[in-house]
C-alpha cells in the first residue's frame, strides 16, 4: 500500500508542474500596464513608475527562455551608449545610471578617460546623486562637467580598491555584528555595490537591532523605505524583511554582475516562468497593491480559515449526505426515498448565496459565530454526496453477496451496515476528494455574506482594486488545492479497494 501511495504522490510531480504551466500562461492574459497607458519617452518620471509596474510582474523577461541575460554590466553599456549619443533615451538613462550608482560605478569609471570630454562631463554630472548619498565631493565638484569628470577619475584611483565582494563582505558581516559608524561610512562609500552581502545578511541575521541597522544601510543606498526599528515586534519585524527580500528578487539582476555559470542558468531563471515559479516556492510572492503586506504572509493568514471552513463543511455534508443517501437506498421507492429526494433536490436548487444570507440573517440574532457559515457552506456538497452514497447504496445492495446475506437471515441492520455500507462508500469517499475544491469556491460567497477574512474575502477586495499579484497567487494556491485532493481521492480509492491497489501492481510488474 505504501508503494502504491508513493507511486500516486510522485505522479503529483508533473501534474503540478503542468498546472503551474496553465496558470502561468493565463497571468500573461493579463494586461500590461504599457499598453493599458502609453507615455513619451520624455517624462521620465512617469517612464520610471511605468517601469517599476512592470518589473514587479517580471514582464521586461521573456516568457520561458532569455537568451541574452541581463546583469549590471549590460544595463551600464547601454546607457552610456545613449549618453554618448545623448538620444531621447538619454534623460532616462541619466536617472537609470543615478539608481544603480555604486553597482554601476566599477564597470563605468574606467572607461570615463575612453569617452569624449563633452560627452564624459554629461556622464559624471548623472552620478551627482550617487556622490551626494555617498557623502563625498564638493558641490562644484559634482556640478561642473569638467572638475565632476576629473573628481571621478581621482576617486576611482583611491577607492577601487573598496569595490570588491570581499571587502563589501567583511564591511556588511562587522556591521551585522555590532554598530559602527565608521563601517556605516564605509558601506556608504560603495553605495549600491553593497546591496547583493546586505540581503544576504537580512535573510539571514534573527537580531532586531542587526535588523535595524542592515535596513538603515540599504533604505539609504536605494532611496527606498523600510527601516525596521530595534523595538518593533515580530510581526513588523517580518513584514519589513520580507519587503526587501521582495524587492531585491525583483531588482537583484540590477545590480549584480553575472560570471560563469551564472550566465548560462541565467537563460532560465531570468525568465517570466521560471521567476514566478521560483517565488511561489520560496514564499517571494510580492507585496499586495492594496495594502502593501506580503502575499505570502496573508496567504498564511487567510488560507487556513478558507481550508479550515471548507474541510468543516465536507465533513458536515459527508456525516448528513451519507446516512440519507443509505436510508433513500435501503428503502428504494418508498415515501421516504421520494421524501429524500425531493428534500436534496430543494437543498440543490437554493443558490448558496441565498441560504447564506438566510442563515446569517438568523445568526444576527442567535450570535452563532462560525458554526453557520460552515453550515451554509455544507450545502454545496451535501447533495452530490447523498445522492452518490444512494447510487453506490443501490448498485452494491443488488450484488450476489448481499443477496445471499439475505437469504442466510441477517439481520437489515448487519446486512446494510457490514456487507454493503463499506463497498459503497468507496465511490463517496473518492468523490469527496472532487468536492474540497468545489467547496473551497463556494467559500468565497460565504465569507463575503458573513464578512469572514479569508482568502474569498480578500479575493474579492484584490479584484475591487485591481490587485493582480494577490489574484495570481491565489489562483495557483487553488490549482495546487485541487491537484492534492485529486491525488489523496487515488490513494482513498486503492486504499479502500484493494482490486486498484492489485491492478496498479500488476501493470507495473508488467
């Protein structure tokens, strides 16, 4: 039985492999922010947000294979390439070289005495404000081309030595362990180069106060906020973390340089699929549009009052659904089958909606709490499972071995509950694995009548405004719902009816 079970849950592998596939393919039927509303290449700021929209959906990587990755190095050789040229693109790139900054600084000032004086001044008055946040130049050093080219070039001959992953690392490991404002200096002076050792550190480090500190460095090397308090409790203290592990998935490729083998995973892992799938794993969803949490955290929050409600209604309609459906089979065309029957063709017909709002109605009144919407929850499953349990009753009391239990003078009692009950809930029991995702859908109509916070309740609010990382992620959790309940109904089935387990055991020997 083991094998058997082991064989069903490896088949998982693929099949949710496929799903995460379809549900991939439908996120790209989702409407891109640039077509939604065109701008002119000349507002830059308005370039900017349109980009910003974009990256945290992936939709500057292709779909399923990227063929010319891109790292810090590419995007600095295209934007000097426009602020040579000084093109349209060139205010853009002028804003694009001041975000990078330090990131971009190894792979742009040694090729600053290559690049004409006019076009070099244009280039070093861009990274102005890199020089600002690092603390250092006078003002006409950063404002006048001439003198802003030659301080450059100076300060790349006194201070390449700080660019490097080592001496980033060992500034980033000191600080983590204790305050120093002569380290924060020194991390100041490398700017964005420091940014790859201090998420790595912020994924890392458990200590508020190292916490507080690795924050503070990278809210002022990125302009971003997000600095996380010493005192702040566990809750907010998650939060702001996962914010800046969110961001830097999204914008790691910025500013970092690519070597190695790194440029051929690149290939895979900077595309729209691969970083979608590789974030729904390691909980990298993003932050929601609408209140900017992390999806991951409220899918942790909402999810088990969704699955708990759903599971709770199963269980509901499974203990009613199947005494009726063996009592309308045991007593077949007799008033009380018809009786049955058109009471689960009643229950049927009613909307859920509408016996969810009856019952929260009476509930106003009675304070019932939760028990309610589990119940009005229950009655979307309850008539498939009467009426399968009736059908399954019907087909197994008129075997051969029932008959003849009969005929030796059982008692009614043993005959339905010991020869026939446990042959005919095989069908019902695998049926329920069908019916959990159809319950979890009916939740969200539930919730919203009775103002439950679960995912169908917050699903609503994300589609009110327009909150479409919220939406994907929930519509993968419900693909991948459905795929474990359509596997654990196979392992019910073969554990059930040993003739599965036999003929799965002889189609493998063969």
């Amino acid at each position: 039985m083991l094998a058997f079970a082991l064989r069903r849950a490896i088949w998982a592998i693929p099949t949710l492999f496929g799903v995460s596939l379809v549900v991939f393919l439908l996120t790209t039927l989702l409407p891109d922010p640039e077509a939604e509303a065109p701008i002119a290449s000349g507002d830059v700021g308005a370039r900017v947000r349109l980009e910003e929209l974009r990256r945290a959906r992936f939709l500057d990587l292709p779909r399923l294979l990227n063929v010319a990755p891109r790292d810090v190095r590419v995007t600095v050789d295209e934007c000097t390439a426009h602020l040579v040229v000084g093109d349209v693109d060139a205010r853009f790139c002028e804003e694009r070289i001041a975000r990078l900054g330090g990131a971009a600084l190894p792979h742009l000032l040694p090729r600053l005495d290559d690049i004409p004086p006019a076009e070099r001044g244009r280039i070093a008055l861009a990274l102005a404000p890199v020089a600002r946040r690092m603390g250092i130049g006078e003002e006409a050093d950063l404002t006048q081309p001439d003198r802003a080219a030659l301080f450059w070039s100076r300060f790349w001959e006194d201070r390449s030595v700080d660019f490097t992953e080592p001496a980033v690392r060992r500034s980033v490991q000191r600080i983590t362990a204790r305050e120093s404002d002569l380290i924060e200096q020194e991390i100041r002076l490398v700017d964005t180069f420091a940014l790859r050792e201090l998420m790595r550190s912020l994924g890392t480090t458990r200590d508020p106060a190292a916490l507080a500190r690795l924050t503070r460095m990278a809210a002022h090397v990125t302009g971003r906020s997000g600095v996380l308090e010493p005192t702040a409790d566990r809750a907010r203290t998650r939060a702001v973390v996962s914010e800046w592990l969110s961001w830097w998935y999204v914008h790691e490729a910025d500013y970092v340089v690519l070597q190695g083998g790194e440029k051929v995973t690149a290939s895979v892992a900077q595309t729209r699929y691969a970083k979608w799938v590789l974030g729904a794993v390691t909980g990298q969803l993003g932050l929601s549009t609408r209140d900017g949490l992390p999806i991951f955290d409220k899918l942790l929050a909402r999810a088990p009052v969704t699955l708990g409600m759903a599971l709770l209604a199963l269980l509901v309609s499974s203990l009613v659904g199947v005494p009726i459906g063996v009592l309308a089979a045991w007593r077949r065309g007799h008033p009380i089958d018809h009786g049955t029957g058109a009471i689960i063709l009643l229950v049927y017909s009613i909307p859920t909606f509408l016996v969810a709002e009856l019952l929260a109605t009476f509930g106003r009144a009675s304070g019932a709490g939760f028990v309610l919407p589990v119940l009005a929850l229950s009655t979307v499953s309850l008539s498939v499972m009467a009426q399968q349990q009736r059908a399954s009753m019907i087909e197994v009391l008129g075997q051969d071995y029932v008959r003849s239990a009969r005929a030796k003078g059982a008692r009614t009692l043993r005959v339905v509950l010991v020869h026939a009950l446990r042959n005919a809930l095989v069908p019902t029991a695998t049926i329920a694995g069908v019916q959990f995702p159809v319950l979890v859908g009916g939740a969200f109509v539930v919730e919203e009548v009775f103002d439950v916070r679960g995912i169908g309740w917050e699903t609503l609010r994300a589609i009110e405004s327009h909150d479409v990382a919220w939406i994907v992620a929930v519509t993968l959790l419900c693909a991948i719902v459905t795929t474990a309940c359509l596997v654990a109904s196979d392992i019910a089935y073969g554990l059930l009816d040993p003739r599965v387990r036999e003929r799965q055991t002889r189609r493998q020997a063969s």
